[in-house]
C-alpha cells in the first residue's frame, strides 16, 4: 500500500533536507545542502535558480533518487522518496545537463525502450506524437550520433515525458540551444504546463526565468537565501535608476549627494535610488536646483539579474 502524505498538495515538498559529502583523498567533507524547506506547488512554473555549485543539482539528484540525502524528509507528488521511492520517481521526468543517450540507437528506439523502462503499454505510447511536438519526427529513424546539440536535446525532453510524469524538472535544457530551436522547446513546455504538468526549471538565462516562471527560489551556499512569487521577488530589491538627459552635454556628473550619479558615455545621467525612501521628484528637483535642466527621462526597474547578484555574488563579497 503507498502512502500519501499531507504534503500531496504540493509536487514536491522538501523539508529540513541536509546532504553532506563524506571526505575523499585532500577533499574535506562537505555540506552541499544545510537543512533547505522547499515547497512547490502543483501547476506551477518553477525557477528554481542559483550560482555553480550552489546544491541545485545535488537537490534534483536527491529527488531522482542518485544521490542518499544525509537528512530531512522530501514528498514527490505525495509519495515519500524513502518509503514510496518507485511511485516518487515515476511521478518526474527530468532533463539532465548532461546528454547521455545512446548514439547509436534512434530517437524513435531510444523513445521505445526508455518506455520499456517504465513499464508503459506497448499500446499507450506515444513516440511519434512527442517526437513531433519536439520538432524531431523527421529523424525518427537517424542515428542519434548524427542529431545536432540542440536536437538532441530536445530528445531528452522527449525521453523524459514518455511516462506522462505530472512534473518535469528541467536542468539547463537551453544550453548551447540557438534561438529558434528554445522557442521551439519552451513552446512544447508550455503546451505541457498548460495541460497540467508542474514544471521546475534551473536556468543560468535570467531574462528566461524571469518570463516564465510565476514563483522562484533561489539557493546559495546550500542554503535557500529566497523563495517568492517572481515579481515579489524583484519588487523586494527597492531598486530603480532614473536615465536623465540632459539639455546641455555635461563634461561631469553633479554632485547630488545622498544620490550617487553616473555619467553614460551616451551623456545621459544614471541615477540609482530606493523608492520606498525617495521619488523621482525629489531628483528631478535636485537637477532643477543644480542648474541642469532635463531633455528627456525614463526609469530602469530592477529585473531578475538583479536580484540575483544581490542575493549570492554581492552578498558574499
């Protein structure tokens, strides 16, 4: 009998999850994960975001049941990955950084027996159907060594859905991928969310998570330094840069302490500030006072970039 537990109304809930490296040879021990508590929701799209080496991958292994986390408890779909660890693993489908299939098979075999793998009716595939919504039914039948780096990609998006996991994680499926081939692929992801499939994705392409995912968490040093919805997230910064152009070209920028002002190669002015503590006005009526008058003005928001180096590199500089 499984077991469903309270946190079956998330698609993945962590909690308390510690993993520690043992020492090896001159490598230390180390503690990639200190005790992080993440949920996601069912439905969601999920950016789950942080600098190299930040434990990411060292959660989804965790989750993928390839790496024995030291502590805590974590819920996929319900089921408990210690207890329930075969319903867990067949509740994900998960894209790896790493492309590691079979060159020597063909997309339509490798779909066959990742299929197989899963136990999946030879009636209730669905290779061609997913081989086309990757873009990839036209080389069914080439060779895998012969696809291109983004196709074979996509082919690993394709070897992840032949279960109809209800959560895909996705770890860095546009790297090396061009243009038009990751407007493809996120077209088919979208397509896959708006059926229902929750949908985690770790990124290094900010302006990427910054469109697509409605929540983010974004881990540092093992830890989870912040986890909101993405415009909370962003909003939290406090932080806009008024562009002013002046009238007049300026050989410096004024002196308009507490403000701190650059002057652009371009010969605007770029002036950084808080609006929970100052308004535009205020700047504008420092210039005015300054004897600069103003030939045109927008205002710079925050985006996701930059919430991200405030919340690791900047941070632990």
């Amino acid at each position: 009998m499984t077991e469903k537990t309270e946190a079956s109304k998330y698609a993945i809930a962590a909690k308390g999850v510690r993993k520690v490296y043992a020492a090896s040879g001159n490598a230390p021990a180390k503690e990639a994960l200190k005790g992080i508590d993440l949920m996601i929701p069912q439905g969601s799209i999920f950016g789950l975001l942080g600098p190299n080496g930040a434990g990411k991958s060292t959660f989804i292994n965790i989750l993928a049941g390839l790496v024995k986390k030291t502590a805590g408890d974590v819920s996929v779909w319900g089921f408990n990955i210690d207890r329930n660890s075969r319903q867990a693993r067949a509740a994900l489908g998960i894209v790896p950084q790493e492309i590691n299939t079979d060159v020597f098979f063909t997309p339509q075999e490798t779909l066959e027996i990742q299929a197989g793998l899963y136990g999946v009716p030879k009636n209730k595939r669905r290779t061609m159907e997913i081989l086309k919504a990757l873009g990839l039914d036209d080389k069914a039948d080439a060779y895998v060594r012969q696809l291109s780096g983004g196709m074979k990609r996509r082919l690993l998006v394709a070897k992840a859905m032949v279960h109809s996991p209800p959560i895909l994680i996705l770890d860095e499926p546009t790297a090396g991928v061009d243009i038009e081939l990751r407007k493809q692929l996120w077209e088919y992801v979208l397509e896959l969310h708006a059926a229902g499939v929750t949908i985690v994705l770790t990124t290094h392409y900010l302006e990427e998570a910054q469109e697509l995912c409605k929540e983010i968490a974004i881990i540092h040093e093992g830890n989870v330094v912040a986890c909101e919805p993405t415009e909370k997230l962003i909003a939290s910064l406090d932080q806009k840069t008024l562009m002013v152009t002046p009238l007049e070209a300026l050989s410096q920028a004024p002196d308009l302490s507490p403000f701190k002002i650059e002057l652009k190669a371009d010969g605007r002015l770029a002036i950084p500030y808080q609006p929970s503590k100052a308004q535009a006005a205020e700047i504008l009526e420092r210039l005015s006072g300054a004897g600069i008058g103003v030939k045109d003005l927008s205002t710079v928001e925050s985006d996701l970039e930059d919430v991200f180096l405030e919340l690791t590199y900047r941070r632990a500089g």
